[in-house]
DNA sequence: CAGCGGATATTCT
DNA sequence: GAATATCCGCTGA
C-alpha cells in the first residue's frame, strides 16, 4: 500500500534548529512553488548547509553585507542569490535570528507540474534534469531575486512553502564535500543527499576559472 | 562519457 | 579588477 504524502507545512521550529541538523532532515521533503499558472512540487533530494559567519565556504564569513542580509535573518526564510551572471540559487535560512546559516536547494525530483517546469528548462534531456544542480531547482521553480527574503512558514499566502513530505531514514542519506566550494570551505562534508537517487547532481570540486582576455 | 571554454553581472577587494 | 555555492554546447574519444 502506498502511503500518502503528507502535504502539513513544516512549522518554523523545524528551520530553527543548527543547519547541520535541519539540512539531512530536508531530504525528502516536499517544496512547493505557487505561480499564477499553478502549483509545482518539488521533493528534494540533495542539499548543503553553509554555517553562517563560522564557515569559510559561506557568503556570510565575511560578515553582512545587501547580498547575504536575509541570511542573518529569522529562519524559514527565503535566500536567493544571483551568482556567474545568469543564475539564480535558493535556500532556507536556519537557526535563530543572527546565526546566518542556511541550507542550500541543490536538487529534487518534480512531482507535481511537470508541464510548467519543463517549460522554463528547454535544454533538459529529460525529467530527471529539470531541477538537477541548484541553479537549474531554481529555475525549473521560477525562483528570482523577486522571492529573496520570501517567509516560507507563514500561515499567509507565501510563493514557496515546504511541506512535510516523506522524510527519508538516516540510513539512506549520503554525505560528502560540498560542491565547487573554494578554499577551507570545500574541507566540510556538508552536502547531504539521497543515496542512489537519480535526479541528484554530479559533484564537481572548485575550479578557479582564468578570466578571459 | 570526459574535458574544455564561453556566457554573463553582481559582489567584494 | 578578479572571483564566483553554474550551466550549456562543443569537441574528441
């Protein structure tokens, strides 16, 4: 029998919590993005926790700045970033107000509104691809900047909200270095995934890139 | 499949 | 000015 998918949001206490504990439990969980022409779910399978002003691989080691401001906010909120001049990432601050850790959306499987995400991912293959690598979640959901500082855990109309989904047991969560991550930050084995999934991203270690001439 | 380089703009130095 | 929590298309095996 299958069981059905628990679709009750997580309540703000679930983010604030240390990242490194909020980042395994997302795996599985149900993101769901609201758009004028409907719903698109997400179940999340591969994501990575940045441990605000402690960790080096974070955009908050450096301390605040307009870019990270949401970051050293409440937890349950919405951080998009814009980075390599044309992609947008997502994640869900964690940890109380000041902490500035967050845990970024690196993968998951549609499974609701297939139709919409494959409109706004053209050059994906097949479904598996369509939110497989953070930059590419973020576009399959149509998450821009418009959504930064968005509060995924109110009980009002919100854009995004995550749902309980179906967790996955501890057992089936893979852990290793996080991706493209430069310097000390790539020493942390802070992306977590579900292991054997096929809609999870190829690891990549950081390549410093030559500016061209 | 692996390896490469180009695209592109915001951010910080 | 230089780097970037990336992706895509092309090349050659």
């Amino acid at each position: 029998m299958i069981a059905t998918p628990d679709r009750t949001p997580l309540p703000r206490n679930f983010f604030d919590r240390p990242v490194l504990d909020v980042a395994p439990d997302l795996l599985g969980r149900t993101l769901v993005r609201s758009t004028p022409d409907g719903p698109i779910a997400l179940r999340l399978t591969e994501v990575e926790a940045y441990d605000g002003p402690n960790d080096p691989g974070s955009h908050a080691y450096r301390g605040r700045t307009a870019r990270n401001a949401v970051m050293f906010g409440p937890a349950g909120h919405v951080y998009v970033y814009f980075t390599y001049g044309m992609w947008f990432c997502m994640n869900l601050v964690c940890g109380p107000e000041g902490t500035a850790s967050a845990v970024l959306l690196r993968a998951g499987e549609i499974v609701e509104g297939a139709e919409l995400a494959r409109k706004r991912r053209l050059s994906a293959r097949n479904d598996k691809e369509l939110a497989k690598g953070p930059a590419r979640l973020a576009t399959a959901l149509g998450v821009d900047r418009a959504l930064d500082g968005t509060d995924a855990c109110t009980s009002g109309e919100t854009p995004l909200r995550v749902l309980t989904g179906t967790p996955v047991s501890s057992d089936q969560v893979d852990n290793g270095p996080r991706t493209g991550v430069a310097g000390d930050g790539g020493v942390h084995p802070w992306r977590f995934w579900i292991a054997n999934d096929p809609t999870v991203s190829p690891y990549r270690a950081h390549v410093p890139r030559r500016r061209r001439s």
